[in-house]
C-alpha cells in the first residue's frame, strides 16, 4: 500500500489538495498528471529539464483559471492528523514544489504587471504547510514528553535590548559555556541611563494612554441612555409620523 | 532538524539533517542576447535568503534530481528610494526593497534549458486590451464636452 503511494506522490501533481469531490488519498493521488520517472538518471521530462517549477502549458497566459483547472482547499489539520508520518512527509515535498512552481509563474507575471491567476493557490499551499507542521509538532511532544517530560517547542529566552525592552528569543547553541566566554545574552542586564528613562517615560506614556482610554469610554457612556439625543448636536429632528413625537 | 531551528555542529557528530525544509526556489528569466546570456545548461534562480550554495546543490539533487554541476551565488541590495538622490550627503532613504539572493546553477551538459514562452501576442487578455483600445479610439463623444468654454481655442496652449 505505501509502495503504491511512493510512485504516484513524487511526480509533481500539483492537485493533492483535498477538493470537495475527493475524500480520501488514494483518489487523489491516482491522478498523476506527468510519469516522471524517480529514477537518478532519468531527469529530462517532456517540457524540459525544470518542467515541475513551470505549471501546465493550458494555463500560461490567462487572467483567471478554467474550473478544472483550479486546485481544491487546504489539507486541515484534521485530515492530516489521519496521516502517517511517512504521508506526511511526502506531502510536505509535494506542497514544497507546487510552492516553488506558483512563485515562478507569479514572478513572471508580475514583472510584466499582469495579474496571476488564482493567487488564493499560495495561500493554500501555505495554510496546508502550516498544518503538517502544527500535526508534526503535536507528534513530537507527545513523544518527547513521554521520553523526556519535556515538550517539543523550542526552548525560548528573555533577551533586554539596548533601549531596555524585553522580548522572547528562541534559544542558540553555544560551543563554549558562558562563564567562559563571559557572554550572556538574556540576563537582566543594568541599564545605562538613557535606557532607564527610556523605560520610566515609556512605561508613564502606557498609563496615560489606559487613562485616556478609560476616560474616552466613560464620556461615551454618558450619552448610552434614552434620552441621549437632547445632548447632541444635529440638525433639527425631523418626525415623518406622530408615533415618533417624544413622549 | 527544521530551517527555523538551527543547530552546532561539530567534527565528528552526525549529519544534521531537516525533515521539512522551509526553502524556497524561483526560476528567473535571462536575457536572451548580450553580456548576461548563460549558456544552455545553466538557468538563474531567485533563492530564500538563508540558502547557501550547498543548500541550493542538495535541493536540487535530491528533491528535484537534477545533476548540479556548480552553483554561484549572488546576493543583490534591494532598491532604494532617496528624496534627493543627487545630494549624496544629506540624502534621507524613503524607501528600500528587499534583498535578494540569486542563484546561478550549472547543470551537466547534457541538459538544455529554455526558459518556456508563457505570454504571447494573442492571449485573451492581450486581445480584450485591444479590443478595448479600438473601441475608445472610435469614441469620440467626450470631445465635445470637453474644450466646450474655450472659445474654439483648439490644444495649442495646453488643455
């Protein structure tokens, strides 16, 4: 049953996006658009050496796709969690050349200021690289939490710039340990007094702005209730019947 | 492990490898004719920023199977948009473009490589534009609307 799936993903196909008709892999993938052959020798394909970063000779040139051309939606990531490892990585490649493909057609297109057909293609090539990725992870701390206790994300450190903001970095490798190297880069460090008052104003300019906020909300509030039209200025009121005199 | 988590190595550890490579590959057009002409087994790809030259080799090689042969690499500085390009000390920068890096790939000889003609001269698009062209070039409706206070001046001192 791989063995099947390992011939017909490696062609580009392109169309391995779930659409509404096709519910299941095996569907999608029986439709092999070009028998490119995997062996290491055999590189020249029908349209020329880079034919899989090249879409389909049908599609050069238009302004919007035919409907049999159009590809489906994204892979989500509860079809994927379906998925074995091995489907999944083999998906990531596909999706990776379809990628490359549609960034060479909208390159040429842009460069002649024309509008690329179907531009929504990346963007589901995209969203369905984000959800391997988000199952792959979910995959990974499970195991490691069962091995090691902790989770797969990568380790994170508070980094204080030189204006004394703090944000999250993700954690290097060193070949030396610090109190060697005397390099340290996500310790609370002192800060020089530019960046003191730096974060003293900053800090001072954040409350006045909750302030203003809280201020602003509560004038609004003021003008909630029924009889706020007397308060505000308008044209006159005009009544088109007597059911909307004032009582 | 992934492109976005990067990881020592060592003499003597294991090949670091990815799973799941972030990298991505644009073909990109050559002149046909003049200085910059590659040869015909050669082609010019616009490549993610992180990529080096033995990256762009092992890319091709494994996921596409073509035969590298060399691969060079040329970062170019993104344009810059100065409000007064001419005064080159007090110059202040409105605008830059991205960075970009290229890559100039050498298959064996045995490939040859065209870049495919994607836009013709009769593609819909350019025939509706046509179309539309004669069709205003026929309208001459607005004319007489338009210089209708000027006393029959005619365009000689601008509209």
């Amino acid at each position: 049953m791989h063995r099947l799936l390992l011939s017909r993903t490696l062609p580009r196909l392109g169309r391995v996006f779930a659409s509404s008709e096709a519910t299941t892999t095996a569907k999608s993938l029986t439709e092999t658009k070009k028998a490119a052959s995997t062996d290491a020798g055999e590189y020249l394909l029908p349209g020329g050496p880079l034919a899989e970063f090249f879409d389909k000779e049908e599609n050069f040139g238009k302004a919007e796709l035919r409907p049999k051309q159009r590809p489906g939606r994204s892979w989500t990531s509860e079809e994927l969690r379906l998925k074995s490892n091995l489907d999944l990585h083999k998906l990531w490649y596909v999706l990776l050349k379809e990628r490359n493909m549609l960034l060479t057609m909208e390159h040429a297109y842009k460069i002649r200021q024309r509008p690329f057909p179907n531009p929504e293609r990346l963007d589901r090539v995209r969203e369905s690289m984000e959800n391997i990725e988000e199952v792959v992870h979910e995959r990974n701390t499970a195991f490691l939490q069962l091995e090691t206790g902790d989770s797969a994300d990568p380790p994170m450190r508070t980094v204080t710039s030189f204006a004394g903001f703090t944000y999250q970095k993700q954690a290097t490798e060193h070949l030396l340990p610090a109190d060697i190297t005397g390099e340290k880069e996500y310790e609370t460090p002192y800060l020089d007094e530019s960046a003191y008052v730096t974060q003293k104003l900053w800090a001072e300019k954040q409350h006045l702005k909750k302030m203003h906020d809280a201020d602003q909300a509560r004038y609004r509030e003021r003008f909630s209730h029924d009889q706020a039209s007397r308060y505000g200025k308008g044209d006159r009121r005009v009544f088109n019947a007597p059911e909307q005199l004032p009582q | 492990m992934t492109t976005r988590i990067s990881r020592l190595w060592q003499p003597g550890n294991p090949q670091n490898r990815v799973f799941f490579p972030d990298f991505w590959l644009k073909v990109v057009e050559t002149p046909k004719v003049g200085y910059k002409r590659l040869p015909k087994n050669a082609a010019k790809f616009e490549i993610d920023q992180r990529m080096s030259r033995t990256d762009v080799r092992e890319y091709l090689e494994k996921i596409y199977k073509l035969p590298v042969r060399d691969v060079r690499i040329e970062n170019k500085l993104g344009d810059i948009t100065w409000n007064a390009p001419l005064d080159k000390e007090k110059r202040r920068a409105i605008w830059k473009d991205d960075d970009r890096k290229f890559a100039y790939v050498y298959f064996a000889k045995e490939i040859e490589f065209n870049y495919p003609v994607i836009f013709t001269e009769t593609d819909e698009v350019t025939e509706d534009l046509e179309k539309m062209k004669k069709f205003l070039a026929e309208d001459h409706n607005n004319e007489k609307f338009v210089n209708r206070d000027r006393a029959g001046i005619g365009n000689f001192f601008g509209v």
